[in-house]
C-alpha cells in the first residue's frame, strides 16, 4: 500500500498535446520530511507548467499518477486538490483592481472552504456575520508576509512586487501543506527577489512544503534543497543544487558555462 507519509509523489506522468509530448514519463517524490524546497528547473517550453498544472488538477495527465500523503488525486478538480492540501499560488488574472489586499486573502480563504458556488454564497453569508474573525485570520496571513502594511490597500495602488507576494499571501489563505510556485520572482528587481526568497524560506520554515519553477538560478541554487530538471519533457537530472550545478549533461542543455 501506499506509504502516507510521503507528502507528494508523481509517478510517470505524460501529456500529450496533439503530437506534442509536454511531459514524458516525469516523476518526482518530494519524501516525507515537511518543510523543504524543491525546485523543478529547465528551459523555456520544458513542461515545467503542464507538470505543475498536473499536479494542481488544472489539466489532466495522458498516463501517471500524483499521490498526496498516499492518496491517489489524479484528475481530481482544482478544488478538491487544495481542499486536501495541495495549492497553487494565484495568478495576476485573479487580481481584483477594486477589493483591498485584505479582502483578497479573506476572499481566497473563504473559496478555499467551499465545496461549491452555493457554499460560497452561504460562507460569505456567515463571513459577514463572522467579519471580525475573517479579518483577523486574514490580517494574521499577511502579517507573516509581512504584508500588514498594505492590508488596505486596493490592489490597482500596488506595485507589480506587492501583488506577486499577494498571490502567495492568498494561496496560504488555504492553509496548504505543499505551495505550488510558478516562477513567484519573475520580474522582480533584486530587492523585490530578496525578499520574496527570504519570504519563501520563512513559509517552508513553517513546515509547507515548496514547489518551485523559478529562472533566476541565483535564487534557486540559494532556496532549493533538491532540485529536478526537465528538458524536452524529460527529466533528465536531479540532486542537490552542488550536485546539479556540476551535472555536465544539465550545463549543456541549460545552465551553459
Ligand atoms: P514551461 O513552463 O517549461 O515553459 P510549458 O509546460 O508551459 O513549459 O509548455 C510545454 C510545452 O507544451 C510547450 O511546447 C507548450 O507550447 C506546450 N503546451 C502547453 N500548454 C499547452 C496547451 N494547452 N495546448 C497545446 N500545447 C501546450
Ligand atoms: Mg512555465
């Protein structure tokens, strides 16, 4: 039987594309210690975001199997698979100009504990009854990013770095166990990117999980414990960010000398 203190294990998975092979028999495990972070690597086109979107129900593997704590969710919905502790971070597209970033991580919260439309309806209902406790557990979230400063903001007033940290602030709203985060650093400055990496340990250090698709080498081989590189759709390497930063066969196909 399935071992269910291995956290997250994805076991050959494929996706097929029309002719396309986005994803040819990857797998990973990421063990049973909690708190580490793990990065997936690899050119432009590799499959790192199909094998993301795999793992987080937003697209459904041709063949494998991802396991969560021993528990088979292929194919399960978005919803269903954060429900169970497995989140990824949400994109600028479900950034609303209008609500304040408080209102955004009490929004993310409250669909993160619903099971439909109706009991979206029926919690914000009760959230509203609830409105203090809501603001409260919202604020906390953001307080430990650091982000208490600008709880009243509305999101049209911050800048790009803000409403990255903001999609991190609102997948942890969903209290997950594994934080799914694609590329969290792009287009930050170097200041923005050191804090976004200190705030990434600071999350892992609270004993979640982290999955990391990232380009900015220096930030990776700096956060990772363990790294997996795709190319092509394989897997072609991983280990150890000393081990893959002298893998030949990674320096050829993608990090160059
Ligand atoms: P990465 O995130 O590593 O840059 P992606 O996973 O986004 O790579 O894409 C891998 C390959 O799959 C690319 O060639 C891309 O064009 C293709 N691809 C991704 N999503 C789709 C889709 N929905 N339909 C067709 N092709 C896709
Ligand atoms: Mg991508």
């Amino acid at each position: 039987p399935p071992d269910k203190r291995v956290i997250l294990e994805a076991s050959g998975l494929s996706k097929r594309f029309g002719g396309l092979l986005a994803n040819d028999d990857v797998s990973l495990s990421l063990g049973t210690e909690t708190g580490k972070v793990t990065s997936v690597i690899g050119p432009n086109g590799a499959g790192k975001s199909t094998f993301f979107k795999m793992l987080a129900g937003f697209c459904t593997p041709t063949t494998g199997k991802v396991r969560l704590f021993g528990e088979d969710i292929t194919g399960l919905n978005p919803h269903k698979i954060s429900a169970r502790g497995l989140v990824r971070t949400f994109q600028e597209t479900t950034i609303f100009p209008e609500l304040t970033a408080l209102e955004h991580v009490a929004l993310a919260r409250q669909l993160s504990r619903s099971a439909n439309d109706f009991q979206v309806f029926a919690n914000t209902l009760s959230a509203r009854r609830d409105e203090d406790r809501m603001r409260a557990d919202a604020l906390e979230i953001l307080r430990f990013l650091d982000l208490d400063g600008v709880a009243s903001s509305v999101a049209k007033t911050l800048p790009h770095g803000y409403l990255r940290l903001l999609g991190i602030a609102m997948g942890m709203a969903a209290s997950p166990k594994v934080l799914l985060l694609d590329e969290p650093y792009a287009g930050l400055n170097p200041d923005e990117t050191d804090r976004a990496v200190e705030l990434t340990r600071k999350i892992a250090a609270s004993g979640v999980s982290i999955l990391l698709v990232e380009h900015d080498m220096k930030a990776v081989m700096k956060i990772s414990d363990h790294i997996h590189v795709l190319y092509f759709g394989k897997k072609i390497a991983e280990g150890t960010p000393e081990e893959i930063r002298n893998n030949e066969q990674v320096i050829e196909a993608y990090l160059g000398k």
